[in-house]
C-alpha cells in the first residue's frame, strides 16, 4: 500500500497537539524516512527531539539535514542548523568547525576566525597538541591578509616534519608581504624558505642582495655562493667583494677571470671595489687592480694598465706587488718615462720594507741613467748605508767618477754591439749617402737638428707611402741616431790603452742614458706640426705626455690640434689632463684653465665650465672676462 505523506503529517500533527509527543515523532520519522530530502519536516523532527529531551538525536537530525543543505549550496540555511546545534551543546567542535568553513565561504573572516579560535583553545586546555596545531595551520589558510596567522601556520607545519610544505608556505609569505611593501618581513619569511630549501637558487639571490644593500657581509656571505652567482655579473661582483671583505683573496682571484670574461667592462667596477678597500686592505684591492690590469694586457692595452697601476700606487704608495707589475708592464708597453718613474718608486718601497739590496740594484740602475738626479743619488745612498757598506759617500763618488763602473740596464734598446767594436783603434769611416734632390728640408724649417738634443735613437716612426709631396724626413730632422749634414767629422784618434777606451765610453753611456726620451718626443711633435704631418705629431705628443714632466706641454699642443680639428671631445680631454700636473708657470696655467672653460661652455658642459672658471677666478681674481662668464653661467645653472 503506498504512503500517504498527507495523511501521516495530520496525525502528527494532531498527536502533537494532543501533547502526545513520543507518538508525533513516531508519525514524524516516518515522513522523513519515506522522503529523506523533505528539509521542513526533518527540521520538525530535530526540534521534537529538543522538545522531548534527546539531545544526541535532536544533534544528529540537525547535522543530517545541514549537511544536505552544505552540498545543495544553502549555506546560511545550514549555518543555521548548526547554530541549533551549538544552543543544544556548546563544545559540539564537528558543528563550530563547519560554521567556520561556512562563514570564511560567505565571506565572514570574523565569525571563522572566532570558532577556530574557540576550538583551538579548548584542545590546548585538554592537551591536544596536534589537534591545536590543526588549528593554527587552518586559521593560516583563512585569511591571505592575515600574515601572522600565515606564519604561525607555516611554522606550525615545519615543526610537524613538513620542510617541502613550510618552505612553500613561507615562500608566498615573501611574495605576498614584498607586494605591500613591507620588505623586511618579506625577507625574513624568505629566509625560512631558504634555510627549509637550500636549492632555492633565486631565493639565496634576492637575499644576498639584500644582505649587501643593508651592508650586511655576513649575512650575504650565508647566501651567495658560486653556484647561486651562475653567470650574473651582478652577483659575481658581489661575491667577489663578499669573498674580499672576508679576507679570502685566493677565492677572489680565482673568481675574477671569469667575471672579467663575461663583462670586460666590469673591469672599471672592480677597480673601484679596490679603491674602496684600499684603506683597510692594500692586499684585497691589489687582487682587484692586478685583475683589471691583467684584463687590459689580454687586449692589449698597455696605456691603460699602467695607468691602473699608477692610480694604484698613488693611493696606495710603497705596495711592492704593484710596482712590480708597473715596471713590467713598462716593459712589455715600451713605456719607457712611466718605467723610470716606477722603479724610482719601487726603490724607494724597497727602502721602506728594508730590502736594501734590491734596493741597490734599481738605484745604481737609476743613477747611471741620471747621474745629476739627487733624489737617485739619495736612493743609492740610502740602500749603502743600510747594508753597512763602509764610506758609503766614497762609494757613490767613486762609481760617479768612472773608476768603479756601473750602467744602467735599458730594457728599450738593442743589445750593445759585440765588445771588439769598443777595441777597435779606429771606427770605420761611416759612410754618407748623397742626398736626393726632392728629399731637401724645407726652407722655412729652422729647428735645430734633433741629434744635438738627442744622443740615442727613438723608436721608428710609421713609415708613410712614397709620392710626390713626400718628405725626406730624415734630412729634414738631421738623422736621430747622430749622423750630420756635411761636413762630416773625423774619425777619433786611437785610444792610446784600454782605460781610455772604457772612460769615455763610459762617459757616453752616461750621457746617453741621461736623456729625457719623453723630451725627444716631444721635439720631434713639434717638428710634425710645422711639417703639417698631424697623425705623426700626435702620436709623438701622446707619448711625450706618458711623463709628468712633458705632459703639460704635450696635452696643451694635443687639445689645441684636436680643437682645429673640430673634435671638442679629445681637445677637452687633453686639455684635462694638462691641468693635472703643475704649469711651467702661473700664466700657462691660467691660459690652459681658460681656454678649457670656454671650450666647456662652447659644447654645452655648463656645470664643468663653470666649475673651471670659478676655480680660475679664485687663483687669478680679475682674468680677462672669467667673472663675466662665471655669473653668465651661474645665472645658466640656476634657471635665472
């Protein structure tokens, strides 16, 4: 016989009101066991339940029923229900969890939180440790805004064994905090993550980064590694300065080649890390400057590595490893008046650190080149008396006067002739080819022979293609080795014994490896510029400029060629470095500083120029138009 729902519900509801209670959920069960998805009468059921005193019944139907709705998407319905639930028992955990899950779906943060909060604490009180950590992992998913919740959740994790689950957790820590901003925090929950996951290689990154820029080396140091460098030069830089900071020079050394190999022009980034630690460890910022200098021999370029080096040993006077290599790299470059210059200081570094017998040797070698140089003559001195050698004075006097000799070791010239040429009772008369017609010097060439200024050839020149305007360019400079224009002069008599022989040729070796060669270069550009010949005088004048004695000279001539020429960048640059070293008196030096300013000014260098001038202004008061200029360009800078 089929159910009749109606006919069941009015007896229910008329035993019911009959106050017989136990016989209406009898009639009631039945209804909803025939139909298990009729919610209003399964929710009469539970509050008959309540009625009657059945507790755990009235529970379970409500549960039943709420569950039902959850899964057909009636959330405040079901929330309800539990809310019943919780009237009936208040520590019922199963219905405060699920009005959790059911408030943080409706979007009520406050309410979830509330009952996890709840549950948590109660399973402290009873000692359910694990239970309570449950807790604390699900009030960590609950709110992406809620950070602390987020961590205590991703600690929670790491303490239950899960190192994959918290470093993860604590990676979108990272991510979230850096999105608002608050970089602290965020590399703090990324330095979790690293320490749970080491194979983080971006994240060792992100944190050695951070660890430099808050100037933190030993935290940086935990982080970057070679292998987290790769190939970034960023990072490799930085792991070269972590690596010298903490005194592991082998380990920046070895590093420093293949950085240099990816990026040559890190080179000028390291050279100023070594600039930086040059004060408190010459070693580590020698390692930087050797790299660097190394990197430019690889081109090659000698100018530039003797000139790292000779910045190096001007910060950082009487390093011995670095005047070595200038002295060498002077060698290799040919750049003789820079090598004098760097023996003269590794003499003296020598002299320093009491090595008095290396000392010596440069010393002599420096003396028989400049005989008239008193500083040499000191140096020599110096290195004597610190080897105890008796009568040190006599000793000098003694090599000076010719009777002890010594000569200079000339690392530029040719290895001397066989010793039977210096015995020979008379020289071969040498001979003199006749002079082509079309080679004679111009008439208007009036420069004195370059042979009467210079006692030993310099370097060949490039040679130039034969043609019809050529320029018998030895006639016209007189033959730099010596040779003269007619008449020609006779042979030496014969040297009556040996020790005339060896005076005097002593005597020409000294006068010979006394010259200043960076003079001879400059001579000869001068001789190409009233020649016309600007690609030879410049070159010539690019050399002579190498010594501090010429430069002056040289970068003046060499800035007003390139200013001829149109080219305002290499004329300023020149003219710079002209104004590096002292003028030869006070009025070049003003002319020099004018000229730079205006050609500043005239390339639209405002800043610079008027630097220039206010600095000319204040040495020489009222120069020609300076003040006018400097309020030109004052008014310039400041918009007026």
């Amino acid at each position: 016989m089929a159910f009749d729902r109606e006919d069941t519900l009015k007896k229910a509801e008329k035993l019911l009101r009959q106050g017989r209670l136990d016989g209406a959920i009898a009639e009631y069960l039945r209804v909803v066991e025939d139909q298990p998805r009729d919610w209003n009468t399964a929710n009469t059921l539970g509050d008959l339940y309540v009625r009657a005193g059945q507790s755990e019944k009235a529970v379970a139907q409500y549960a039943r029923v709420a569950e039902h709705l959850v899964s057909d998407g009636f959330y405040p319905k079901a929330a309800a229900l539990y809310k019943k639930i919780l009237k009936i028992a208040p520590d019922d955990e199963p219905a405060q969890l699920q009005l959790a899950d059911l408030s943080a779906r409706q979007g009520l943060l406050a309410d979830a939180k509330s009952y996890l909060t709840t549950v948590g604490n109660r399973r402290r009180a009873r000692g359910d440790a694990r239970g309570a950590a449950e807790i604390v992992v699900r009030l960590g998913t609950l709110d992406p805004a809620d950070f602390d919740a987020r961590l205590a959740a991703a600690r929670v994790v790491e303490e239950s064994g899960d190192t994959d689950g918290a470093a993860s957790r604590y990676r979108q820590l990272y991510d979230d905090l850096l999105e608002k901003g608050r970089e602290p925090e965020a590399l703090n929950a990324l330095g979790h993550a690293v320490r749970l996951n080491p194979a983080d290689r971006d994240g060792r990154a992100i944190l050695a980064r951070g660890a430099l820029a808050a100037g933190d080396i030993d935290t940086a140091r935990r982080y970057l590694d070679r292998d987290t460098a790769g190939d970034d030069p960023t990072l490799l830089v930085a792991l070269v300065d972590i690596e010298l900071r903490s005194d592991h020079l082998d380990a920046a050394r070895e590093l420093l080649p293949k950085l240099l190999a990816i990026n040559r022009d890190l080179r000028h980034d390291i050279v100023e890390l070594g600039w930086a630690l040059g004060e408190s460890n010459p070693s580590a910022a020698f390692v930087c400057v050797d790299a660097a200098v190394d990197s430019s021999l690889a081109v090659p370029d000698f100018d530039d590595a003797a000139g790292i080096l000779q910045e190096f040993a001007t910060r950082l006077p009487g390093q011995i490893p670095a005047l070595l290599k200038l002295v060498e790299v002077c060698v290799d470059g040919g750049l003789e008046a820079t090598m004098y210059e760097a023996q003269a200081q590794l003499a003296d570094a020598y002299l320093s650190a009491g090595q008095a017998a290396e000392a010596r040797v440069i010393a002599e070698d420096l003396v028989a080149r400049e005989p008239w140089e008193q500083a040499h003559i000191e140096r020599f001195r110096r290195a004597l008396v610190m080897l105890r050698v008796p009568e040190p004075d006599s000793v000098i006097a003694e090599r000076l006067s010719g009777h002890s000799p010594f000569m200079a070791t000339d690392p530029f010239s040719d290895a001397m002739p066989p010793d039977t040429q210096l015995f020979e009772t008379a020289p071969p008369e040498p001979e003199i080819a006749e002079p082509e017609p079309e080679a004679a010097p111009p008439q208007s060439f009036e420069a004195p022979p370059l042979h009467e200024e210079m006692h030993e050839p310099v370097e060949a020149l490039p040679t130039r293609p034969r043609g019809a305007m050529e320029i018998d360019l030895t006639s016209a400079l007189g033959e730099l080795e010596g040779a003269s224009a007619t008449p020609v002069p006779a042979p030496p008599a014969p040297r009556g014994n040996l020790d005339e022989v060896f005076r005097d040729f002593r005597n020409e070796v000294s006068r010979q490896g006394g010259a200043d060669r960076s003079a001879q270069h400059l001579t000869l550009g001068r001789t190409y510029l009233e020649m016309g010949m600007f690609d030879e005088a410049v070159k010539s004048l690019k050399t002579a400029a190498r010594s501090p004695r010429q430069r002056f000279e040289a970068g003046v001539l060499l800035g007003r060629l390139y200013q001829e020429r149109g080219d305002m960048t290499h004329a300023i640059e020149w003219l710079e470095r002209a104004a590096e070293v002292p003028a030869p008196d006070a009025e070049e030096g003003r002319a020099l500083l004018y000229d730079l300013g205006c050609m500043l000014e005239t390339v639209g260098e405002c800043a610079r120029a008027l630097a220039v001038f206010l600095e000319l202004q204040a040495d020489a008061g009222e120069y020609r138009d300076v003040a006018a200029r400097a309020d030109r360009l004052a008014r310039v800078q400041t918009g007026g």
